[in-house]
C-alpha cells in the first residue's frame, strides 16, 4: 500500500499541477507534505523513503553528469570557474553576517548557514532535461557552478568539524586533500578501463544498466569513505562515464526512464515529508529565521547569476535559467544541517538548535517553487527561440534515411548509426528494408525477414524511433533497394558490408556495387566491430576537390552527428582547401564538436593512415563514383588496400550525394565557395559538350 500510494501520487502529481499550469515537481513536493507525517499523516517517512530519496538525489546528480556537454564544459572551464566561486562566495558572505546581526547566531553557526545557502541541490534539472537543454551552454555552467560550490562548502564543513574535533591541524588537510586526489585519479583510471571492456563484451542492455548504476554507487560510496558527501561522487561518475553513453542509445533512455519515473519523484516526495508548514503558523521568531533565510540566499544567488551572466555577456533569459538551476536548496541543505546537530559546544549546547533547523526546512519549500517557476518559464522561452532557429535551418530538408537489414548480428548496430545520423529535431523516423530473392524459398525468407524487423522496431522503439519496415521480393537484391529507395523517396541509404577475401567484387558484396552505381544519392557502407560508444576517435579521409561534390556538407552533418553521438574525437584528412571549408562548416553548426584537421599533401597517404588507425578507433573514407570531379584512379584500389592494411577493424565508406542541396543555399558558404562552384558547374557543362562531341565523331567514322 505504501508503494501503490507514493505510485498514484507520481501518476497524478503532473495531471493536477498541468491544469494548474504549475511545475509537476512543486506537485511532488507538495503531495509529499501533504501525505507527511506533518499533514494527513497517510504514510511515514521511513527508511524505504531515506534509502528510495537518497538514490533519487544521486540520480539527478548522476543524470547531470552523464548529460553534460563535455566539449561544451572544457571550452566554458573559465565560466565555470567564476560562477561557481561568485555562486559559492555572494550568498556565503551575505548570509554570515545575516545570520550574526539579524539572526543573533553564532560564527561558527552562521558559517554552517553559509554552507547551506551557498550549495543547492539540481532540484529543477529534469526540467532543462524535458525541454532538451542538458546541452545548453547556461545548464553546463550551471551544473559545474553548483559542483563546484557544493565541494568548496563541503570543505569549509569539514573545516568547522575537524576544528570541533581537534582535528584541524595541517596533518588533517594534509590528509584530507591525499585520499580527495587519489579518489579522482583512481576513478578517472580505473572506471574508462572496465567500461570499455564491459561494454565491448557484454551488449545485453540489462546487464549494461546494472553495470552503470553499480559504477555511480560504487563512486558515491567511496567518496562518502573520504568525508565527502556521496552526491559529489554521484556527479563525478557521470561526468566519467559520459563518453560511454550516447545520448541516444537505448542504455540513456532506460537510464533516463527508471529516475524521472521513480528514484527522483520518490525523492522530492521525501522532501515535501520534511517540510512542516504548521510551523508558520506558530509565531515567533521561525517567520523571521525563514523570511531572512530565504530572502538573503535568493537573492545572493541571484546576483551571482545575472553578474556573471552580464560578464559572460549571455543572454538575459540565460541568467533567468542560471538563477533557477542554483536558487533550489534541498539534500544538501538538510545534510549540513544535521552534521551542526551533531556538534556540541562547551556549554552543552547544539551548534544548530531546532530554530535553524526549522527555518532551513520551511526555507526548503520556498526555494524549491522559486527554482522550478523561474527555470521552466526560463527554459521554454530559450526552447522556444531555439527551435525556431532550427526551424529555419531545417526548411528544405530531404532527409529519409532507409537501412537495408539481412544479418540479426549487425541489424541494430546499422539501426544505431542510423539514429545517431539522423537529424532528431526533425524526427521523421527511419525505414528498414529487407529484401528477399523471388524464389521457392521466399515464403520462408519472408517470414524470417518479418522477424527481423519485429526486433528493429522493437529495438529503435527503445529509443523512441518509429521506424517504417518493408520485406520485398526482388529477383535481384540491388535492384529490390534501389526500387525500394526510389518508392520512399528517401535521400541516403545506410548498409552494412561484409570482408571475405582479396578480391574487389566479394569486398564490395553481392549487391552493393550495384546499388552505389544505380543510385546518384549519399550511399553509407559501415562496419563496426565494437560498440560505438567505445571508439576513442574518427578519422575522415577527404579526397581532393570533394568540397565541389553537391552532397559535400551533407556528409559533413552527419559525421559530425556520429562524431556528437559517440562522444569521440573527430579527425579530418585531406587538402588545405578541403580542410578550412570543413572547419567552417563545423564551427558555426557543431561548435561543441571536438574536431582536428590534418593536411594529407596527397591521396596515396591513405594507406599510412590505414596502418595508424588503432583497433578501437574508426577510419571513414569519402569516396567518389567514377565519372564526378573528386574521382581519382587512386580508388579503384580502394578494396585491396583495405583488404590488405585495414582488415576487420572499424570502418566507414561514404559515395557523396549527386543531387543534393546546392552549398550557395547554405548559409555557412563562404564567398570564395560560390564563385569555385559557378566554375566548377561551367566547367562540367564543358565538359560534357566535348564528350557528346567526340562520341558524335566516332559514330560518323
């Protein structure tokens, strides 16, 4: 009956507060004082509500890690820096000498609420996560701010109870920042190391889920063993096991689903169960303790937010969501308080007596509805504005995506690569196809070829991906695709190829030589022998004059999508002038991608770049059909070469669209670009005059 109650609440919560056109989370909160033991008195707050709250707020503090931007952080370090020291440093100061002149409390005691007030809890972070801000640049300083200043107020407890204790020495700190070093290096050692391994031989995704959730416990843990709070370590392993996680990936979505479903609803109806409304009504001086508490440290961190939002020259709506992300006080809070409660004075008095404790409670309530107001009104107005840019960026777009399927081995992996590449905000779905040959067998074919793509839906659907399926019979399986392409009007098609021996037709396959010569579209061959999440880099190997090619950015898109998706590092190969459009390309769509560009004089540097590929790494190569201007006799030795220097590691083969958008439609062309290809177009109309001209000679001889 317990866990049947706290379910109706978390089903209706967000029904209630929807009509109200209130945050479902102050629902939470709300519902939790009122089935509290100080108010219905419906349920208790047990240790089932301590364990389910405390796993909670490590979910939010996991999910904020695991979620940030990692590119994004290490270029805002600075920022991150600077707001979280004035985040930490405002309220700190403005609630010290709050609490000695208008509360009457103690140094060390006003230190303690200076703690409290200077850390907040990500109370408001499922919020950003539902609007699709994780990734935002104000919910990356945000997070890092709010670390930042809970580990710096960490400390300063640590400091006020080692001197309770007599412990305060240098030999403490001394001691202190030892283990609080080697627990970062032997995390950031120890975890990529087993993750790799784990995941490159275990792909059932519930042992996956098991596997994660047992590295952030095991990281929180040790990190309490140190004397540091356990959501510290919580948001530490996230942050480590981020590159390991593609934000779309069925691993993030059961992720995602089991907290926002129930670890982090159980822990904001905890909190509402703390929270004693009945004490305002009491008199005293508990009005005057709540109302100097939360109205200083709002305030205080309000003006850490918008100053560093004026000095970081952002927007004014991202400081509404820097304030909303830090304004919310919860674990952390009551945490610090009851390490005050445990400290005795000589006089035999608690350093934090009942009236603080009570007043950080109340305090709880309102900074928890402040927060989540702000920061949704906050994060739709910067959604809104968001997805309108990208609404005018999108206009035009072809993209329909079919993936041929025929192995149950590789269908997912091409079903992943797929969703990797395809453009999420324009959510059209994917097409998988089977093709069966038309003979005696096909009846039984076919019903295999159902089963298989039962499971393709079944496993895209994990991620919320419809996908459009299809079994055809052809006589000829090239044709069946290229028919099938044509029906769908689809705009690239994604396939996987299989290595066998030596020779250039087996290497290419049965069917796939023929489809990249009947089709003029963006043609991707893939082949990964380790989950994408594993592979430490990409490298691109871009020939000569691919940037004349119609499809030459669109290829560029959806490299640096799988580049984002994989968390990897992306190396471009190829020519001077190749490399600076790329660059170009890449820095006004994708600033977050970690790109490096490498001048590759010419295309015969392929085969050294073959042999330097590592095994955990991927080597994608931009071909070119016979016939178009980036076309070198160079690659039709393409498959020996791969056959002979780069066999059975990870790779990537990609034919350019013929017919894509014009660059001179884009907006990141340069000039120069348009004017080389008006030439280049002047210069293939030439070009096929003087063919039409000489097959007109030979004929008349």
């Amino acid at each position: 009956m317990v866990f049947f109650t706290v379910l109706i609440i978390i089903l209706f919560a967000p029904i209630v507060m929807s009509k109200l056109r209130i945050p479902h989370i102050i629902g939470m909160v709300l519902a939790g004082i009122l089935v509290g033991q100080h108010g219905l008195n419906i349920l208790e707050r047990d240790s089932s509500f301590e364990l389910f709250g405390k796993v909670g707020l490590l979910y939010i503090m996991f999910l904020a890690g695991i979620e940030t931007d990692m590119q994004n952080l290490r270029q805002n370090l600075h920022k991150v820096g600077i707001f979280g020291l004035m985040t930490f440093i405002i309220p700190f100061v403005m609630m010290f000498f709050s609490g000695i002149w208008l509360l009457g409390y103690s140094p060390l005691a006003s230190i303690l609420l200076s703690c409290i007030m200077s850390t907040n809890t990500l109370i408001a972070y499922p919020i950003v996560t539902r609007y699709g801000l994780h990734k935002h640049v104000t919910s990356t300083l945000s997070v890092g701010a709010s670390m930042l200043s809970l580990l710096i107020s960490l400390i300063v407890v640590a400091a006020v109870v080692g001197s309770f204790n007599g412990e305060g020495g240098i030999v403490f700190w001394m001691s202190f920042a030892a283990k609080f070093i080697v627990y970062c290096l032997s995390l950031i050692y120890i975890i990529p190391i087993i993750t790799r391994w784990f995941l490159r031989r275990y792909s059932d995704s519930i042992m996956q889920f098991i596997f994660v959730l047992s590295a952030m416990f095991f990281s929180a843990a040790t990190c309490e063993m140190i004397g540091i709070e356990g959501i510290f370590g919580a948001f530490f392993s996230g942050l480590i096991l981020n590159r390991f996680i593609p934000s779309v990936s069925p691993l993030m979505n059961r992720i995602e689903f089991i907290g926002n479903a129930l670890f982090i609803p159980y822990f904001l109806i905890g909190v509402g169960m703390v929270i004693n409304i009945g004490l305002l009504f009491e008199g005293g001086g508990i009005i005057t303790t709540v109302l100097v508490i939360v109205t200083i440290g709002t305030v205080g961190k309000a003006l850490a937010a918008y100053a560093s939002c004026f000095a970081f020259r952002l927007p004014w709506k991202d400081g509404h969501l820097m304030f909303g992300l830090t304004s919310a006080h919860a674990a952390a809070g009551i945490a610090i308080v009851m390490i005050g409660m445990r400290l005795q004075t000589g006089e035999g008095q608690y350093l934090i007596g009942d009236d603080m404790l009570n007043g950080v409670v109340i305090m709880i309530l309102f900074t928890c509805i402040i927060s989540t107001i702000v920061t949704d009104n906050a994060a739709r107005s910067i959604a809104l504005d968001d997805r309108l840019l990208l609404k005018q960026q999108n206009e035009g777009d072809d993209e329909k995506i079919l993936v041929p399927v025929k192995y149950p081995e590789t269908c997912n992996t091409l079903i992943n690569l797929a969703i990797m590449m395809r453009n999420q905000e324009l959510n059209r779905g994917l097409i998988a196809l089977n093709v069966v040959y038309d003979d005696h067998d096909a009846e039984h074919n076919q019903q295999r070829g159902r089963q298989l793509l039962d499971n393709v839906v079944k496993h895209a659907g994990e991620m919320d991906v419809k996908v459009q399926t299809q079994v055809r019979l052809a006589t000829n399986i090239g044709n069946g695709i290229k028919h099938a392409f044509k029906e769908f009007d689809c705009s690239e098609v994604i396939f996987g190829i299989h290595l066998h021996d030596n020779s250039s037709r087996v290497f290419w396959g049965d069917f796939a030589q023929s489809v990249f010569n009947g089709l003029s579209r963006q043609i991707i061959i893939a082949r990964c022998a380790q989950p994408f999440s594993t592979l430490r880099a990409i490298h691109v190997a871009v020939p000569s004059r691919a940037e004349y090619e119609p499809g030459f950015y669109r290829w560029i898109e959806r490299l640096s999508r799988f580049a984002k998706g994989c968390g990897s590092r992306i190396i471009f190969h190829g020519r001077v002038e190749s490399l600076e459009l790329i660059d170009q390309y890449t820095s006004n769509r994708h600033k977050s991608l970690r790109a490096e560009y490498v001048s590759m004089a010419k295309w015969h540097g392929v085969v050294d770049l073959m042999q330097q590929v590592a095994s955990d790494e991927m080597l994608v190569v931009v071909t070119a059909r016979q016939g178009t201007i980036s076309y070198k006799a160079a690659l039709e030795h393409l498959p020996e070469e791969l056959t002979e220097f780069y066999k059975g590691k990870n790779l990537m083969i990609i034919f350019p669209d013929q017919y894509g958008p014009a660059p001179d439609t884009m907006t990141f062309a340069s000039a120069q670009h348009k004017e080389q290809l008006s030439a280049y177009q002047e210069m293939v109309i030439w070009w096929h005059r003087l063919n039409r001209r000489r097959k007109r000679l030979s004929i008349f001889r």
